[in-house]
C-alpha cells in the first residue's frame, strides 16, 4: 500500500493540516514520505525549484516531509479568475481559462494528468498522503470527480475522513458523509479523525463510542484545538490575527492590506501578522479604512478589477492622504502594478481586453503577456544591501523610468521600483518579509525604528514541529498503520 488519502466533510475541516503533520510523522519515523493533493483550487500558490506552480499548502507539506516542493505534488490547480471561471494549471504550467462547466467536461483530460503524477510519486516513495479537496459528499460533483472518492476509487486507496468540532454537529457531518457515499467508498474509509475539540475529553467519548457503533469504523483520534497554530494558509483569509505577543497598543506598528476580491498569496502577510509589534490588519468592502504607518497593496489574479474595487471603496484617495502624512505604501506583484501609471490586457487575459490607469505613484507602466513568469529569486534589497529571497508569479511585465531605481538588486535582474520622494516601493517578489534582515530594513523604512528579528523560516518549522507532536500523543499512529495494512490485505486477497 502506498497511498493513503485524507478527506474532509467540509472545506476548512483540517485536511491540509492533517496531512502535513501525517507527513511530519511518518518522516521522524523515517519513512519516505510524499504529499500529493490532485485538484486544488487556490489563490495562493507557491514556485517549485523547476519552474512550475502549485499550491501553497503542498509546498508547505512538502517542507514537513524534508522535500522540495515538485509539480507532481499538485498536478491540478485552478486560479479562480471570477465567481464562474478559472486559470486552469496542469503539471506547474497555466494552459487557458475555463469557466465551471468547460473545466466539468475537461476532467477527464486532467485524470490522466493526476494519474500520472501520482504514479511517479508512488514509485520514488513509499507512501504518498493524498489530501482531497472540499467534501466528497458535494454529489452535484461526483460525475467525473478527481479530487475526492474519484480519485480514491480510481488508485484502491484507503480514506481518513477528518471533521471540524469547533463548526458544530460533528456527528452529522460524518455520519451524513458516510451515507451520501457509495458502498465501495464507504468501504475505503479505515476511520475517523476529530478536529479542534476544545474541553473535557471524558464528555465527548459516549459519542465516539455511539459513532465507531453505528458507522463500524474507529475514531482514530481527536485533535485538540492549537491556539495560536500558524500554517500557511490554502486559500481563505485568516481569521486570527495578530498572533505575537501582545505590545501596549499604543507601541504597535499599524499596518493595513485591502482584502481584494481575487487576492492572491496573502501567506506573504502571514509574518507581520505574528510580529509582536506589529498590528497588522485586512480591511474588507464597505469597512472603513484605518489610520496606519504602512499600507501594503497585495497581489491579485484579476489586477484592473481588482484595482476598479479598490477605487470603488475609496482607497485611492485613502492613500493620497496616508502619503500626505508622511505614511509608506508597497506594492507586492499586483499591488506593484496598481502603484503604477498604467495597466494594460490587450488580449483579455485577466477579463475584458482594455487598459485601466494606475494609481501613478511609481512611474512605469505594464502591459499584460500570456506567458506567466514563474521563478524563485534571490538578491539584496538595493535600500540597506540587506539579503532578500522570493519568488514570481506573474504575467505581467513592467517597463518605465521609475525602474531605475530598483528596490531589489538581483543577478538575474533587478526587481521593483522605489519613488523618488521614496515612500513608495513596489516589486514583483512575494516571500519578502520571511527572512528576518529583509523583514527589519523594510520595517525599518516603513518607520519602525526598533523591531524584534522575526525569523519566519523558524517560526514554521517550530509549527510543523509542534503540529507532529500533537498528532503523536492525540492520534494512535500504530492503530492507522494497522488500518491501512488491514486495508492492504483485505484489498489484495479480492484481488486474488
């Protein structure tokens, strides 16, 4: 048995936490150990070593395992582009946009695509933990299905269905799971795992018990609640926010991110959302908009409507204003090209084809190519010759006099642009703030005089570190190998 697939009864139930630490687990115990997750549907996305792109939670997962991050980890990824359509991502490269019923009638096609990775991974590890997508109860997308069951049926895999207690009717969620699958689905599910259970355990097993009764298949294990846990982000906006260690209000380093409609790879926010000095926040539609020392515009997988909204809910002249007062602004990727005096899709590729004014505070403008440039990055931030390491994941390609005063000093090319009056900086690079000497020198130029080093390379470790741990005390690791062996034999003896 080389594969074992955790499923969730919704989306946000834990998946992708749990395979990370499964994966954190089995690779103390000295397995090798790969995750794999077939469809993922994101806005944020992380740049392989090849070149390619995938999810930002498999590139996460990859790390638990002692890996670098591979296309085969992820060989289905949709950008959504609107409520309806996507940019469709098979083995690391963007093919075309799709709205929902094109992608429904292309599945096929990207079954083969998902087999095939999968297969290569199997082969070079000796097991890969599959996370799904969503709940493999939405029937409305059982027809052809390669995130969940689909999948699963298709590889003879055993399935893990993971809850979230903290939702409430957790029962409801599995047992109803259960009875909307086939039989030979119900039949690959080796057991259960609860998830965020805050209280006493002793008042939760008479439900366990009633549970691994009616459903014949073992609870194994019941994770607590992890305040504080702080994991790269799938895809939605975290809810917790400032994380660190509190600072007297008055002390705290005020920083603001509008919360576009397509924003994409906010996990560049995840360290300023844990500085202990920093009070970090995203504003949504129809908030008001905060006082703050540093505005930072995020990127976005749909710029000129992205840019529209942000005009819309009066952030134009909301930064005037902060500039007015001597506040600092950057722009990461889309936010980069927001800063600038044009933005122009002559062919359509993020919605209707046309050209939208920048906000003009960087002079340079930038014109949209369907070649998308997906590289890892590293160079020295021209401000404070500070060490700085990213990546790109953009289409866009900017070009103007305001890009000769780069912030960014690269071998393989300068990055950014920093104005004249330099309380404007923009660049192409997400991951800036996870290294602790660029963090401080753009804080430093922000206003913050005396920050706290954040090493947020560490921080993430220590969390999949202490994620593991949990997983070893709270999860009867021996009773899931016995499972999946059971689940291997029982298999192999039909077979035979």
């Amino acid at each position: 048995m080389t594969t074992l697939m955790v499923q969730g009864t919704t989306s946000d139930a834990g998946k992708s936490t749990l395979v990370a630490g499964l994966c954190r687990c089995l690779m103390r115990r000295g397995v090798s150990v790969a995750p794999f997750k077939p469809q993922n549907m994101a806005l944020n996305s992380a740049v392989t070593p090849e070149g390619g792109e995938i999810g930002r939670a498999q590139a996460l997962q990859a790390q638990a395992c002692g890996l670098q991050a591979h296309t085969d980890m992820n060989p289905v990824l949709l950008k959504p582009t609107t409520d309806t359509g996507a940019q469709v991502i098979i083995h690391g490269k963007a093919l075309l946009n799709m709205d929902a019923r094109q992608f429904h009638n292309y599945k096929a096609v990207a079954m083969s695509a998902v087999l095939e990775s999968h297969g290569r991974l199997a082969e070079a590890y000796e097991l890969v933990v599959v996370e799904g997508a969503g709940s493999p109860a939405e029937i409305n997308l059982r027809d052809r299905d390669i995130a969940n069951m689909g999948f699963a049926e298709a590889v003879d895999c055993p399935v893990i269905i993971v809850a979230d207690i903290d939702r409430g009717g957790v029962f409801a969620h599995l047992v109803g799971t259960l009875a909307l699958l086939s039989q030979s689905e119900q039949d690959r599910v080796i057991g259960f795992v609860i998830n965020r259970f805050r209280g006493d355990i002793s008042l939760l097993d008479p439900g366990l018990k009633w549970l691994e009764e009616r459903t014949a298949k073992p609870v194994l294990g019941v994770l607590p609640f992890l305040h504080g846990l702080h994991l790269d982000a799938e895809d939605a906006l975290p809810l917790e926010e400032n994380q660190g260690a509190p600072a007297s209000q008055a002390d705290r380093f005020r920083v603001c991110v509008p919360a576009l409609p397509r924003i994409s790879n906010h996990t560049d926010f995840d360290p300023l959302r844990i500085h202990p000095q920093i009070d970090f926040r995203f504003v949504g539609p129809h908030e008001s908009i905060p006082s703050a020392d540093l505005i930072i515009l995020p990127g976005s997988k749909s710029v000129r409507q992205d840019l529209a909204w942000l005009r819309a809910q009066g952030w134009d002249k909301a930064i005037e204003r902060h500039l007015r007062y001597g506040g600092k602004v950057l722009g990461i990727c889309g936010g980069f090209q927001m800063l600038g005096q044009k933005i122009v899709d002559e062919n359509g590729l993020e919605g209707q084809p046309g050209a939208s004014d920048g906000l003009g505070f960087l002079d340079c403008e930038t014109h949209l190519f369907s070649e998308k440039v997906l590289t890892q990055r590293k160079g020295r931030l021209s401000m404070t010759d500070a060490a700085v390491s990213g990546y790109e994941i953009h289409v866009g390609r900017t070009q103007g006099p305001g890009l000769d005063r780069p912030l960014i000093y690269s071998a393989e090319g300068d990055d950014g642009a920093i104005s004249l009056d330099e309380q404007v900086i923009g660049t192409y690079w997400h991951g800036l703030f996870e290294q602790a000497e660029a963090l401080s020198a753009i804080l430093h130029w922000a206003g913050l005089r005396t920050d706290i080093a954040s090493d947020y390379a560490s921080i993430r470790e220590a969390q999949l570190t202490r994620l593991a741990d949990t997983l070893e005390q709270h999860i009867d690791i021996v009773k899931l190998q016995n499972e999946v062996q059971r689940f291997a034999s029982e298999r192999s003896a039909v077979m035979r």
